[in-house]
C-alpha cells in the first residue's frame, strides 16, 4: 500500500491528544525521511509534515468532536444551512425558532466538547470553552467555516463577527482539502452571477438582523477580554515549548545521526584500501602464478618430449641384433 499524502497524515495526527501531537508529527516526519531517502518527493513531503503547525487549544477541542463526535458537527452545520436559507428568505419567525435551537445545540456541543478534553487528559478552562463556541457558532453561518470545523485538522478558533464569510485564512492545516467556496456562495445567492437561479441578476439582501433575546448576546467584559488574551497566551507559549522541545530533540537525534554516519563512512573507507591493497597483492600473486605455470607447463612438456625419445631409442636398441 502506498504512503498517504499529507491531508491523510495530518488526520491522525490532529485527533491526538493534545500532548502527543508533537512528537508524533515528528515521528511521522522521521518515518517518511527514512522509508523512502531516495525519492524527492517523500523528502518534500517528511519537510510538509514536520511543518504542521501544533493547534490552539480551543482549535483542539473542535478537532476532538470531529473525531469522535462527527455527528454533533454535522447537525450544526445543517443547522447553520436553514439559518441561512431563513436568512435569505427574510423569515424572521423562522430564524428566531432557528436560533433557540442553535443555543441549545451549542450548549450541547460545548459541554460534549469539554467532556472529550477531559477525556483526553487535557480540560479545557471557561476561556477555552467560550472560544470553542464562538468557533461553532462561525459553523452555523459560513459554510466554508463548517466545513473547517467538519474537517478535524483545525489549527485556530474561528468568529463570524456579524459578517456573511468568516475568515478562514491560516484556520486549517490542509486548506487544500477543503471544498471552494464559490459554489457555496452561489447556493445562498441564488444562481452563477449572484441573482436568481434563472439568471436575472439581483440585489444582495443583506442578512436579517432578528430583535429580542434570541439575538442578544452579551459583550464580555474588557477584564474578560484580557483573561481570554492571556489564557490564549499561556496556551501559545507552551505550545511553543512543546514546539522548541521537540525541534531540540530532533536536533540531537540528526546530529547523533551524522556522527554514526561519518564514522561509518569513515570505516567503509579505511575497509576500501585495505581491499583495493589487498586486491592489488593478489593481481600480483596472479600473474606470477600465471607465468610459474606457464613455465612449469612448458618444462614438462619438453620432459614428455625427452621422455619420448628416450623410449624410441630403447625400443631401436632392442631390435637391433648383437653382433
């Protein structure tokens, strides 16, 4: 069977727990490096792997619903497609009934999403957790963005901010395993040119902006704002711990590497002259065996020869009357 490619490693390897990723990207990387040392294009692809970035711990989370709870993503984002139909549609009664559900599915989701941290050994703090609803809420109004979410390779939180796409620059670590926009955009407008499906080109309606409770969310707190940015913080710097430990440790190991090799070549080498020495004795040896056998040969064949004549001679001697 053949090696994946890098949207088929980088699956695995982001429904680890959070701790493990590091090392095992980079006994991926090895793998790959060491398996295949002659082809370009599994070098290229060890180098792709071992820069797979490690994820936000709320990007994480996400990615550990969609590895073993897939079918809560799944429902959001469905969700999030009749939102948006109601949306378009200016169906404000819809869209409140649409939205009391969402607030439900959300608080579901984001207690499921705090029992599989707990789960795989890393809980995650109410910062956390507020980013992992704002990153699920971006699924309900983007489809773009619930395919991010759908996709387990996550690397950031996401945030619709109010408006029609979210932005997903530097949000997944395979971006190129995702569907292209324009067709969903396309879907939600209408037809081709952003009109009706007939082709009669018309104005964007702007999304329906509902009032009352179901559309109110508080705005944190510049204190909780600033908890948020340091606990995201913390989470970066050791993230970038991990990231510096384990780019020392593969420093260490390609550097005892390169001594085992150099010593190596170095005794291939002295094992080189010493056969080519010896190989050059034993032409030697070859040719003055080759010349002694010529002589030898050549000796006894004149001894055949003496040994010829001598039996002549005896045999005229005895058939030559005495006198």
């Amino acid at each position: 069977m053949g090696t994946p490619g890098l949207a088929g490693i980088a699956g695995p390897l982001y429904a680890l727990p959070y701790g493990e990723f590091v090392a095992a990207r980079t006994a991926a990387a090895r793998r790959l490096s060491s398996e295949n040392i002659a082809a370009a294009g599994q070098r290229a692809l060890a180098a792709d792997v071992r820069a797979l970035p490690k994820p936000s711990l709320a990007a994480w989370a996400v990615n550990m619903m969609a590895a073993h709870s897939p079918e809560m993503l799944r429902e959001l984002a469905e969700l999030g497609t009749s939102m948006q139909a109601a949306q378009s549609a200016l169906d404000a009664a819809g869209l409140r009934l649409l939205s009391q559900e969402r607030r439900q599915l959300l608080s579901g989701a984001v207690k499921a999403a705090r029992e599989l941290a707990i789960r795989q050994g890393r809980p995650i703090s109410d910062a956390v957790a507020a980013e992992v609803e704002k990153t699920l809420r971006a699924a309900t109004t983007d489809a773009g963005a619930a395919a991010a979410v759908q996709s387990g390779c996550l690397l950031r939180a996401l945030s619709a901010d109010g408006v029609d796409v979210v932005d997903l620059a530097g949000a997944v670590a395979v971006p190129g395993s995702l569907p292209a926009r324009e067709a969903d955009t396309r879907a939600v407008h209408g037809g081709a040119d952003g009109g009706l499906p007939g082709g009669e080109p018309t104005a964007v309606q702007p999304r329906l902006r509902v009032a009352g409770k179901a559309q109110v969310t508080p705005a944190p707190s510049a204190v909780e704002r600033a908890r948020a940015r340091l606990q995201e913080a913390k989470e970066s710097a050791a993230a970038a711990d991990d990231e510096a430990r384990g780019a020392a440790a593969e420093l260490e190991e390609a550097a005892a590497d390169t001594r085992r090799l150099a010593d190596e070549a170095h005794e291939l080498r002295r094992r080189l002259d010493l056969a080519e020495a010896e190989l050059k004795a034993a032409r030697k040896r070859h040719e003055l065996a080759a010349a002694m056998a010529q002589q030898t040969a050549r000796a006894a064949d004149r001894e055949r020869r003496k040994e010829g004549l001598a039996r002549e001679r005896m045999l005229r001697l005895g058939n030559t009357p005495e006198a």
